[in-house]
C-alpha cells in the first residue's frame, strides 16, 4: 500500500480512523479462532502486531494533524436514526493524544507481556491460557480506542463499557485463584468488586447522558456543547446535575473517592494488565471525560470545585495509604490512585493540558513501575520455585520462610545486585514520579500545582502534601526493595529477566525521563491540546513552585533513606520503623484506614440483610400465596374435570344446552 | 311465493333433526351426516335470505359453505378410516379416554 | 305456465321416452351385429328380416322370466337400484338439443325438451346420480362380488368426474355459456372438436368410464366379478340395467356430438330445419358405432391402473385443457 | 292456500321426514339414502327460490361425491348396526331428545310469531342465480376467500391421503 493511495484527496489519514480499532479486533478474532492451533509465538505476533498497526495508525493521523489540526469527524454507519447517534470517529489533537498513548504504551505492555506471560501461565499451570489473555488485552485496545474516538456520549459509553468489561475480564483473569496462587475465590470477587463498583459510576454516566438527551436532544458533543452555553443561561441547573452526574462517572472509572476502592484489588489481574489497564490507560478514561466535556465544567464552577475537591481529597488520602502497603503493586495502585487524584484535580481548576501533560507522563511512568516491579515478582517467582526447564522441579519451594510472598517487599532487598536492568529503571520511574527535575513528571506535576496555586488553594496544599508522601512512599519502596540485604533466599537469588520484558523498560524509561519535553521548554503541548480545547494559557515553568516541590522530593526522599535506607530491616519480622515514629497513624495506613471495613458495615451488611429478608418474604409469602393458588387451581380443577367425560357427545351437549340458554334468554328479552 | 319464516322454519327443523342426530347416535359416520344436515340446513336458510333479499351474496356463503363440507368430509372421512383400522369400531363412544 | 305449455312439454316428453326405448333397443341389435362382423360372425338374423324383430324377442322374454330375490338381500333397495339406474339415464336426454326450431303443422317446435341455462351442469349432476343405483345394487344383493362391483363402480366415478367436468370447461368457455343449446349453435362455423381436441378426446374416455362401458367395465367384469353388481339379477331389474346402459350410450353419444362435433349443424341446415334431426342421427350412429368397436377391440384395464390413469393422467390434462382455453381466449379476444 | 305453499309444504314434509328417517334408521346405508333425498328436495328447494346452478351444485357436490363418499365409506367399514341408546351415556338420550324438542318449539315460535318483518320471498328471475352472475360476484368481490379456500381443499386433500396412508 503506498501512501497516496492511503491519502484521501485532502492528503490526510483521517479516513483510516476506523483501523484503530478494526486492527485490534481482527487480532483477537484471529486468536480466538487459531490461537490455540499456533502456540505461544503466533499469539504473541499477531497480538503485537494488532496492537502496533493500531499505534501505527495514530502516528498516521497524528502527522495528519499537524498538517490539518482542525481534524476530522469520520462517519462510518448510522447507528440509531431515532437519536441521532452514528456511529462515528472524532480526530481532533485531543482523541489522538489520547490514541498515541494507548496505542504506543498499549504496544510496549503487549510486547512486555509476550515475556511476562509466558512464566505466568507456566506458574499457574495453564498454559492454553496464554491466547485468552492476548484476546482480552486486544480487545482492551479496540474498546479502549472506541472510547477515544468516539464522536459522542453514546459512543464513548460504548468504550468506556467496553474497557470496564476487558477490566473485569483481566483482572479475573486467573479467577480460580488469590494473588498467592492458592485456589480460591479472590480473584472473581475482586473482579466483581471492580465491575460493581463502576457500575455505580456508570449509572451516573448513563443517568448523565439521558438528562443531556432530555435538555439537548442529542448526545453528539459538538452540538452539545454549541449549546451549553445557552442551556447554561436558561437552566444553569441542568447542567450542574449532568456535570455532577459525571464526575460520579469518572470517581468509579477513575478510582476516586468514593469509588477508588476497587483498584488496589484490580491488582489481582496478571502484572501486565495492572500496568496497562490500571495505571496508564483506562483509569484515565475519566479524565478525558471531563477533559473532552470542558466546554461543560467551564461554565459550572461550582461543578469544577467538587471535581478539583475530589481529586485532591483522592491524592492525598490514597498518598497516606501507599506509605503503610508492604505488598509491592499495592503501594503501586495506591500511587495509581494519587496521581489519578492529581490529574482530576487539574481538570477540576480548568488545568486541562496540565491534566493531560501528566496523564502523558504519568502512563510512562506508571507503566514502566508496573511493568518493573511485575519483572522483580517474575525474578522472585522464578528464584523460589525454578521451572522444570530452568533446572528446577514442580514441589521445590526453596528455603524461603513460611509465608513467603513474591510480591512482599519485607521479603525483599539487595535486588539491585542481582537484577540491575531493573532496578535502573525503577529508579529512573521513582525518581520520576518523586518529581525529581529534569525528570518528565518534575515538570507535570509541577504544573498542576502551579495552576491550583493561582486557582484553589486548598486543592493546593492538598497535593503539596501530597507530593511530599508521594516521594516518600516511593523512596520506601525503593530501599525496601533494591538496598539493603536480602531478606529472602529469593531475593538472593532472583535472575534478571528476558530482553522481550526489559527493552520495554528501558525504553519506557527513556519516555519516562524525556517527557518532560512535550511541554517544557517550548509549550508544545499546550498549543496541540489548544486545537480542540480552546484557547489556554501555558503555564510555564513557575520558578518558586517548582523549586519548592523540588525541594519536598529531595527531603522527603531524604526521609525515607532516613528511614529505610540507613539502617536497612534484617529480617521480614523486622517492624517498619514507621510504626515506632507514629503509631496508631501507621495503623490506619497499613489498614487502609478501614474504609473497605466502613464500606462493608455501613452499605453491605444492610444490603445483605435486606437480601435476606426479602428471600425471607419470597419463601414465606410469595411462595405460599404461589402455592396456595397452584393448590386452589388443583382443587378446582379435580371438580370440573368430572366434567370431561371423554364422550364426545357429552361435550355436544353442553355446548347445545349453551345455546339453548342464549336463545332462550333471548326471546324471554 | 311462500313467506320467507316458512322456509327458516323448515331450515330450522332440520337444523334441529341434525342436532338431535349428533346427541343421540353412536355410529360416527351418522353423526357426521347429522353435521352435514345441519350445514345443508344452514344453506337453505342462506339461499332463503338471498331470495328475500334479492343479493347474490347467500348464495355465494352457500358455495363456500359447500367446498368446506367436501375439505371436511374428506378429512373426516379418513380419520374415521384410520379411526376403525385401529378399533375395527365406529363406535363414537369408544372413544372415550381422553378424559378428567 | 300455462296449460298449452304443459301440454306441449308431456308431449315432447313421451316422444322423447319413445325415442330411447326405441334407440335402447335397437342399440343392442346393432351392437350385436356390429361386433359380429368385427368378429367374423354373422349376429341375430332369424327374427323378422335381418333379425330386426330380435330385440322385441329380447324383451318379450325379459318380460315372461321369473323374478327372484335373493333370500338375505335387502328387498327394498334390491327393487330400488335398477329404477335409479335407468330414471337418471332418461333424464340426461332432457337437456340434448335434437334439433333446431322446425316447423311443425304451422307453429314452431323447438327440438329439445329444455333450455337450461345449466345445462352442463345438470348433465353432471344427473350423470352421477347414476352410480347410487349400481352401488346399492351391490350392496343390497349381499354377495361379495356384487359389493366388489357395487365399490369399484364408485371409485371409478368419483374419479372420472371430475376429469369430466374439467372437459366440459373447455366448450362452456368458448361458447360462453353453459346451454347447450348455445354451445351447439355457436358451432354453426366450426366444430369444437377442431379447438378442443383434447377436451374431446378426455370427455369421450370419461364417458365411457362414466356408463362403464370396455374397457372401463370393472363393475361388471365377467370373468373377475361374475357379472358384477347385476350377478344377482334377473328378468326386467336385470333389463333395467341393460336399458340404462344403452340409453346411456346413446344420449352420451349425443352428447359429444352437441360438446364437439357441432350437434344438429350440417349443411343446408338453415334452409331446411329438419335435416337438424337427421345430421343428429347419423353423428350418433357413428358414435355408437365407435363405442361398440371399442368393445370389440380394447382388453379390461387392471382396476388400479385404472385409477391411476384417472387421477393421473386425465385430470391433469383436463386441466391443463382449460388453462390453455383461458390463455387462449385471452389472447386472442374470445 | 295457494298452490305455491302445497308444493312447498308437500317439499318440506318430504324433506323433514327424509331427515327424521336419518335420525331413526338403524340401518347405516339407509340413513345415507335418506340424507341423500332431503339433499335432493333442498336442491328443489334451491330451483324454486331462484338459484338454479347452486341447485345442481348441490346435485353434484353432496349427492354427486359427498354422498357417494359416506356411501362408499359405509360399505368399506361394513354397515355396523350399533344397538343404540344401549351405550355408557344411555342417560344422555332422553335429555337430548327433550332439549332439541324445547328448542324446536322455541324456534317455531320465534318465526312464527316474533319475527315478522322478512315477508314474501321474491320470485326470483332468471338471470339473478344464473351460472354468468354467480361468476362475476365470487370472482370479483369474494376473490379472496375463493383461493383460500382453493387451498383449503388442497390440504384436505392431502391431509386425508396422509390420514390413510398404509
């Protein structure tokens, strides 16, 4: 195919739009009907490729765009006449930035996840399992660019439920199992929190949407938002509700509060999945949601404060949890949360490319965290029981203590020793997300906090705070895990990973530390974004918030060698020395301040009760009313049936005395 | 000509000659002349309305009337056949088991 | 209705009566001397000159035979059944145009007892009346062969009437009305044998399957059914059957003639009316003469062949008959 | 008492009568006979109420196949002679013949004195039951119902040859 056939007469590729997610789905159609016919290499090859001619694709209209930043809206098919709902593709810098990182991150996680899987199936035990996986994430990709592309609400719930759904999927992906690896219930009952959870957030999306429909008459976002600025004058109420409606939308898909609470047992799900799904692509679904409906908080402040609110409520509470996790993905969702926190707060100040500077860098970083600590469980899962074909046999289970855990930092460190790709990397991605200058999230974040500076102080000193627990939590884990001694005899003896996993983290580092540039020194950033979202003021760098934050990350990293790194813990028993320094405090991070509990007891319990009850009415009443009619209707029936006496001229009869009686009431009238 | 209630009475007496057949006969194929003497019972009362009316449209009820007659003597003409191949009966009330 | 027209009707009644007996008669006398010749035989030629007086021999013989009932027969339908086989073959002969309008002693006779405007119809309905009698002569001898005869004879009518019906479409269509007074003076050009052959040809075979005459005589069959429903019978209930027949013979052979070969219509017709009668005559005896012929030449069918060929055979034709009539009249306007 | 009601009294007493024949004959080829006279005086009834081609299609249907159907089937299934009245429903009998006679006299009494508006029957012309009339009104305004039961028939027809199949 040469370009110029590719082209349309205008010299774009906006036409080839739909590839990005026909391109996924023919690589998961292939691999549900071949993959188990073409083992672990055809799998991964045409999983990869799918993913990567979906990037390929976005790099496609990306420099379409810079010829034609107007963009394009491509139609492919009416969907439902009766709504005005097509089913269409937007191309604008907005929907591309946005396809660029799920298809360029999303490629790298496949590529990743070629190594990472192929161990992880071994270990479970199931290695036909391997081709469902690529299926999911394939699918991911596809659901994931609808949301994306979509040209409306309709269609960016289609994406948005698709996603959720491949979430569910992925993180029961090993659902007759715990994160252990023992059999049990977990794994589904994590997926199902995850999925029940937004569901709540999804019923504000889809109550959201039927007000629009109601007020507006469509759901198209270009007509919409032509005509908010109307609707804003005449029902300024209207679109407080639909903007709130919203925002319950982005707390369950974006994992703020209230709704956060599913994520850290996302972590279930396969590494891979977490770094992709649950940290750089769709968790940010909710802020491209309030990001792509701007034009809709900007005219309901009171809407953009609850969202700025949220969010940094979200970063800072999930900031003081991530300091008191051991298990080495849980600090990571925690993190996920925090940052997620950061950036829906940057949205609710109307700091929507600072938003989107971060959710940019934070995808490469984040993933690159995921990705690096799921490449430290693999080199522990292989050093404690080594698989046959490394010269280990199924029942060794090393001299590692009982209650030994791959996924424990206590019963980690040195590792920098033994895997040091990935404790480069590592350290380049915590030192990023400790915003570390010249590193990408240094120059971010900063924004962010530079615009609630000007805008909202109290969101202000909320992140600041929780900047500082940010670089704490993350220089803990660092020490925990890559200093010291080792704790275990697996982490004395872990290997490094194969190069499929660790050329993606070295060129995630690489994006992790470069980053930065997008936005800084020239506001590059800015003015793409500026394209679709209107006309916005670059930030730039402000000199005093970004010497205070820097400053922060450095004593708050300080602290945590302080802590952690000077006197690194000897044993796994060993107390976090946090615990001794504040106590109950530390209790309440380590037990995640007990709102899984508060949950439980307050909306749970009285639901289950009421379950109960109503199972209870079923039996007692319903039941016997159902049964007492079936009882009644017998009786009856026993009666009349004497009647039916199999003679056919018996019936005749009944019929003419029938007849008989009309007739007769009818002359007697 | 005579009053067109003279002729309804002699349909109806027929009708009712026919009724009386169904009610009291065992044979099968009785009862099934029986019905054809109600519907040629019908037809006459039909025809009689044509008359009195002076419209074409009885007349024409009584050649559907008819087709449907032959539909259903061949129909029912067959079921008896089989009816008697299995029983070697046309006793209508041997035929009594489908019952409460 | 007046008085001169009942009178008018009686007469032309009786002549008509007259006439078959007289044809019934002497179409046994040529069949017999037909068949003869056929078969290198010389037939009755004792009584009167050319045996001519045979039949009254016949019948005077008939007539002095002793009757008998058989003992379990049915009494009442055994007397029945030859009286309903002979009525509806007179009845037939009601409805044939004999002849156009002719002078007669200086007022004008119309040649035919009725003009119904249903004709056709009427030739169908009477023509089946007939099989009630052969059935429940069967039936009412109770004698296995005579019940065999009695079945075979209304399975074999069932299914030729229907064929017959349809053939009669074909001449209804294109004369446009169902008298056969019409059909026959619409025939003034041209016979209908010449636009209906196949009608002609399915009608004349359902004819003779319709009075049972060879090869569709299975009610009868000699050598199967020992003579059939009639075994039982003899004297004048046996001529009853044996009139029927012949009568039958003759008014269907009239009845082809008026269908398809253009009835009383012959050269200088108009000018003389009564060569009407006598181009009538002859196209008759030429039929007859066709049916006895048959007889001498064609074996019995086998019974299920039989049916087969009805159901199978002719029906289909028959209706394609008049789906081709339809287009034709169609097509080309009438 | 015109001459016109003798001959139609003189039809409907045959025809009753015939009728009752029916209902009381025990004889099963008798009681096809006698169904089939009262078809026939109907048919004469037909004649003289103006329909002349429903006359003879009456002929040619009941009497000419439907008739020598029943007759053909009586004799195939032998001429059973049920002892009637003996059966398991005897008490049936009774009821049956004093509810048909309530309603017979219900019946006459309605014609006879509460409906009194229908009045004389027209003499009906000749063209009113001709064969060409009946054509242009079942073909034209009862087309429809025409082929539908065109193929009614033909089910029937291939439901009986399936009913009988060996």
């Amino acid at each position: 195919m040469f370009l110029s056939e590719v082209t349309n007469q205008a010299g774009t590729f906006f036409h080839l739009v739909p590839w990005a997610v026909l391109f996924p789905v023919i690589g998961l159609v292939l691999n549900m009907a071949f993959g188990r016919r073409w083992g672990e290499k055809g799998v991964a090859l045409v999983a990869v490729t799918a993913s990567g001619l979906a990037f390929v694709v976005a790099v496609l209209l990306w420099l379409s765009l810079r010829a034609h930043p107007e963009g394009a809206v491509i139609q492919v098919a009416s969907w439902m006449t009766l709504v005005q709902v097509d089913w269409a593709f937007r191309v604008d810098t907005l929907s591309v930035t946005m396809m660029l990182v799920v298809g360029g991150v999303g490629t790298l996680i496949h590529l990743y996840a070629v190594g990472y899987m192929h161990y992880d199936v071994r270990y479970k035990g199931d290695p036909g399992r391997y081709s469902r996986f690529f299926v999911f994430l394939n699918l991911f990709i596809a659901a994931m660019m609808i949301l994306v592309s979509g040209n409306s609400y309709l269609m960016l719930f289609v994406g948005w439920e698709g996603v959720g759904l491949c979430s569910y999927l992925l993180i029961g992906f090993w659902f007759e199992y715990d994160t252990h690896g023992r059999p049990s219930v977990a794994n589904a009952q994590a997926g199902n929190k995850a999925f029940i959870a937004n569901r709540i957030g999804d019923f504000g999306f889809m109550a959201a949407m039927f007000y629009m429909f109601a007020v507006f008459g469509t759901l198209n976002f270009d007509r919409i938002f032509a005509e908010a600025p109307a609707v804003a004058h005449s029902h300024p109420q209207a679109l407080l509700v639909i903007t709130l409606l919203l925002l319950l939308g982005v707390t369950g898909k974006s994992a703020q509060i209230p709704l956060y609470v599913w994520l850290p047992d996302a972590m279930a799900g396969p590494t891979p999945v977490s770094a992709l799904i649950h940290a750089a692509t769709m968790v940010t679904a909710g802020v491209y949601l309030i990001t792509r409906s701007h034009v809709l908080y900007d005219l309901v402040p009171a809407a953009q404060h609850t969202v700025a609110l949220v969010g940094a409520l979200t970063a800072l509470f999930a900031a003081t949890i991530a300091v008191g996790q051991y298990d080495i993905k849980k600090v990571l969702a925690y993190s996920t949360i925090s940052q997620l926190g950061f950036m829906v707060a940057a949205a609710g100040v109307g700091a929507y490319v600072a938003a989107m500077f971060h959710l940019i860098t934070h995808a490469f970083f984040k993933a690159l965290l995921f990705l690096a600590a799921g490449s430290v469980i693999i080199a522990m899962e292989r050093a404690h029981h080594p698989l046959p074909e490394e010269g280990g046999h199924d029942a060794h289970h090393g001299e590692d203590p009982e209650g030994f855990d791959p996924q424990d930092m206590r019963y980690m460190g040195g590792l920098r020793k033994v895997i040091p790709v990935t404790f480069w990397t590592y350290l380049i991605a915590g030192l990023t997300l400790a915003g570390i200058p010249p590193l990408a999230a240094f120059f971010s974040k900063d924004e962010i906090i530079a615009e609630t500076k000007a805008a909202y102080p109290l969101v202000y000193w909320l992140l600041v705070a929780a900047a500082f627990l940010t670089a704490f939590y993350i220089g803990r884990q660092i020490f925990l895990v890559f200093f010291g001694q080792p704790r275990s005899h697996a982490a004395g003896h872990a290997k490094e990973s194969p190069w499929t996993m660790t050329s993606v983290l070295v060129t995630l580092a690489a994006l992790a530390a470069a980053g930065g540039l997008l936005n800084w020194p020239q506001p590059y950033l800015a003015a793409w974004l500026g394209h679709t979202l209107g006309e916005v003021e670059a930030a730039g760098l402000n000199p005093v918030v970004a010497g205070t934050s820097a400053t922060i990350a450095v004593v708050s990293l300080l602290l945590a060698w302080w802590l952690y790194g000077r006197r690194p813990l000897p044993t796994p028993e060993t107390p976090d020395p946090l615990k001794a320094l504040l106590g109950p405090i530390f209790r309440g991070m380590e037990a995640k301040w007990w709102v899984d509990e508060l949950y439980w007891a307050v909306v749970i319990n009285p639901y289950m009760a009421l379950c109960r009850l109503s199972a209870a009415f079923d039996v007692w009443v319903i039941d016997t009313a159902v049964n007492d009619a079936a009882w009644l209707t017998d009786f009856v029936g026993e009666l009349v049936a004497r009647w039916q006496t199999g003679y056919v001229r018996n019936y005749a009869l009944s019929i003419f005395v029938g007849v008989l009686l009309i007739f007769t009431y009818l002359l007697w009238r | 000509m005579v009053s067109t209630n003279y002729v309804l009475i002699l349909s109806a007496t027929l009708f009712i000659i026919g009724v009386a057949g169904v009610l009291t006969r065992r044979n099968a194929l009785v009862i099934y002349m029986a019905v054809e003497l109600m519907l040629n019972a019908a037809n006459l009362a039909f025809v009689a309305f044509a008359s009195a009316f002076g419209a074409l449209d009885g007349q024409i009820a009584v050649f559907f009337v008819m087709t449907v007659a032959a539909a259903e003597v061949a129909v029912g003409l067959a079921i008896l056949v089989t009816i008697f191949h299995t029983r070697q009966s046309v006793d209508i009330d041997s035929l009594h088991q489908l019952k409460g | 209705m007046t008085a001169s027209m009942f009178g008018v009707w009686a007469l032309k009644a009786v002549i008509l009566i007259v006439i078959l007996l007289t044809g019934f008669a002497y179409a046994t006398y040529y069949e017999r001397r037909a068949i003869a010749r056929i078969q290198a035989r010389i037939g009755p030629n004792r009584a009167g000159p050319w045996g001519l007086l045979q039949p009254v021999a016949d019948g005077v013989k008939l007539i002095f035979k002793e009757e008998f009932i058989p003992a379990k027969a049915d009494r009442v339908l055994f007397t029945l059944a030859p009286i309903l086989v002979a009525v509806p073959a007179f009845m037939l002969g009601a409805v044939v145009p004999w002849g156009g309008e002719v002078p007669f002693f200086g007022r004008t006779v119309h040649l035919y007892l009725a003009d119904v405007d249903v004709a056709t119809l009427y030739i169908m309905a009477v023509g089946s009346l007939a099989v009630y009698g052969i059935v429940l002569a069967g039936w009412s001898s109770n004698n296995k062969y005579s019940l065999l005869g009695g079945l075979r004879s209304a399975a074999q009518m069932i299914s030729y009437e229907l064929a017959m019906g349809l053939a009669l479409v074909g001449p209804i269509l294109l004369a446009g009305s169902m008298s056969l007074v019409k059909i026959v003076e619409a025939q003034k050009s041209i016979w209908y044998i010449v636009y209906q052959p196949l009608a002609f040809v399915i009608f004349v075979i359902t004819a003779f399957a319709e009075i049972n005459r060879p090869p569709f005589d299975l009610p009868e069959g000699e050598q199967e059914l020992t003579g059939g429903y009639h075994t039982e019978y003899g004297g004048m209930r046996f001529a009853l059957f044996y009139m029927g027949e012949y009568i039958k013979v003759v008014v269907m052979s009239a009845l082809i003639a008026a269908l398809f070969l253009g009835g009383y219509n012959g050269p200088g017709v108009e000018a003389f009316p009564w060569l009407g009668p006598v181009y009538m005559f002859v196209k008759i005896l030429v039929l007859v003469f066709f049916a006895i012929w048959t007889r001498a030449t064609l074996p019995r069918l086998r019974y299920d062949r039989l049916m087969a060929f009805g159901w199978k055979v002719l029906f289909p034709l028959a209706l394609l008959n008049v789906f081709l009539t339809a287009i034709g009249i169609v097509v080309l306007g009438g | 008492m015109s001459i016109d009601l003798l001959i139609f009294l003189g039809l409907a007493l045959v025809a009753v009568g015939a009728a009752l024949g029916m209902l009381f004959s025990r004889n099963t080829v008798y009681a096809v006979l006698f169904l089939v006279l009262v078809m026939l005086v109907l048919a004469v009834l037909y004649l003289i109420l103006g329909a002349p081609f429903l006359a003879l299609a009456q002929v040619t249907v009941y009497t000419g196949a439907i008739m020598v159907l029943f007759l053909f089937a009586v004799m195939v299934l032998g001429p059973q002679k049920l002892a009637e009245g003996e059966g398991p429903i005897s008490w049936q009998r009774p009821w049956a013949f004093g509810l048909t006679a309530l309603f017979l006299v219900e019946v006459v009494y309605a014609f006879a004195a509460r409906v009194g508006g229908l009045g004389k029957l027209t003499c009906a012309t000749a063209a009113a039951g001709s064969p060409a009339a009946i054509g242009k009104v079942l073909f034209n305004q009862y087309l429809l119902p025409f082929e539908v039961t065109s193929v009614l028939l033909l089910v029937a027809a291939v439901g009986a040859v399936v009913l009988t199949r060996e």
